[in-house]
C-alpha cells in the first residue's frame, strides 16, 4: 500500500473518502483493505480510477460493496463543501483584491452560481439516493428492521444525474485565456491547481456513481420487484 501512495499522491485522497488511515504500515493493499473492512476488488476498482485508466472494465463488485461505495460518495461531498470549494473561493477572493477592476468580479459571481447548483446536486444525492440505497440494501441483505415500501427508483437518478464539471472547465478558461494578468501569477496558479484537482475527483465521483453504484442498485431494485434473492 505504501507503494501506492508514493507512485500517486492523490491515493491519500482514495483512503480519506474511504476512511482509511493513512498510516499503512507495511501492510499489503489486502491486508489494509481488510482492516478497515473494504474489499479489496472495490479498492482497486478505485484505484485504477484514480490512476486514470480506462473505466470500461469494471473487477467484480457486488452488492455487499454498497455501504462502502456509499461512504466513499458521502465523504467525498463532505471533502468538495469543507476543503476544496472554499480553498476555491479563497484565491478567486485574493485574485479579486488584486485586480479589483480586471472582471475578476465575475469569477466569484461565476463560482457562486456553480456552487448553488452543485448543492443542490449533492442534497439530492445525500437525501434521496444515498438513503434510497441503503435501505434498499438493507431489505436484500436481510438486515433491514422494517419494510421499504419506497417508490423512487434509480431510474430517475440517471435522468436527473447531471454533469457538474462543465462550468469548471469554463472557469479554466477564463483564467488561462482571457483574465489579464496583474499581480496575481502566484495565486492564479494555486487557483487553477485546485480546480484541476476538483474536476478530477468530480470526474473519479462520476464515474462511480454512473458505473458502480447505479448498476448495483438496480439489481436490487430487481430482486426487490420480484422478490427474489437475497445476499
């Protein structure tokens, strides 16, 4: 594991969202996987994202990888509101300051009106979705206390699965092609380092939700409409 993380950094980031301590020992992947109970084919599912290999070959995830996957996808929204959106708006902020009459105005106008709608995205993920799942897993795993009778399906999550990262790649442009330069090389670049690493996590969160998490979950929805199986 330690491997890992010195040939990608951005592994620290993998453990986090898992809640896997960054202190590895000398523990194999399987071994720190097992620790912090995370099956080992779901890790490196993650891994390979994170390693920006193709996502078109999926290794064997099952549905007992969902409370996993889930915690990943919670942490990682916790990860975008409390570290990355305001590290993001501190440099628009600062660039702003010093070039109060450049049109950097409208980045931060430009960032606010983002994170409004990523809010409301994730909201709909944090309260709809993600309990959605879990108790829909509860009922297959035979662990749920009660009946779900609930009626949404994730169906209507792929319809409503919006692409997040197209403005951001907006606010790249602007700052790479067309906002003028005055003092703010230093903190321009710090701004864009944490934009490129934004949308890449972003892309990494996408890619599980659209080809891990709903796939699995319509299995279960499956199971559930024709009351078979169980895990």
């Amino acid at each position: 594991m330690a491997d890992l993380l010195f040939h990608n950094p951005y592994f620290m980031i993998l453990l986090e969202h898992l809640e896997m301590s960054l202190v590895v020992q000398e523990r194999t992947v399987e071994q720190h996987c097992q620790a912090h109970a995370v099956s080992t084919s779901l890790f490196l599912n993650f891994a390979r994202l994170f390693n920006g290999e193709p996502s078109d070959e999926i290794f064997l995830v099952q549905q007992s990888d969902i409370p996993a996957i889930v915690k990943y996808l919670k942490r990682s929204h916790q990860y975008y509101i409390e570290e990355k959106y305001p590290d993001i708006q501190a440099d628009i902020k600062e660039i702003h300051r010093l070039n109060p009459e450049s049109g950097t105005a409208m980045l931060e106008d430009f960032f606010q009106e983002y994170i409004r709608e990523v809010k409301v995205h994730l909201d709909y993920e944090n309260e709809v979705v993600f309990p959605h799942t879990l108790n829909l897993y509860a009922v297959i795993s035979g662990t749920a206390t009660e009946i779900y009778e609930g009626t949404y399906s994730v169906t209507d999550y792929r319809e409503h699965h919006s692409d997040i990262e197209e403005k951001l790649t907006d606010l790249k442009n602007l700052l790479i092609k067309y906002l003028p330069i005055k003092n703010d090389q230093v903190r321009r670049r710090t701004l864009l380092f944490n934009l490129f690493e934004l949308e890449f996590d972003l892309a990494i969160h996408s890619n599980i939700e659209e080809n891990i998490l709903i796939p699995l979950v319509e299995e279960m929805e499956k199971l559930r409409n024709t009351g078979h199986g169980k895990l």
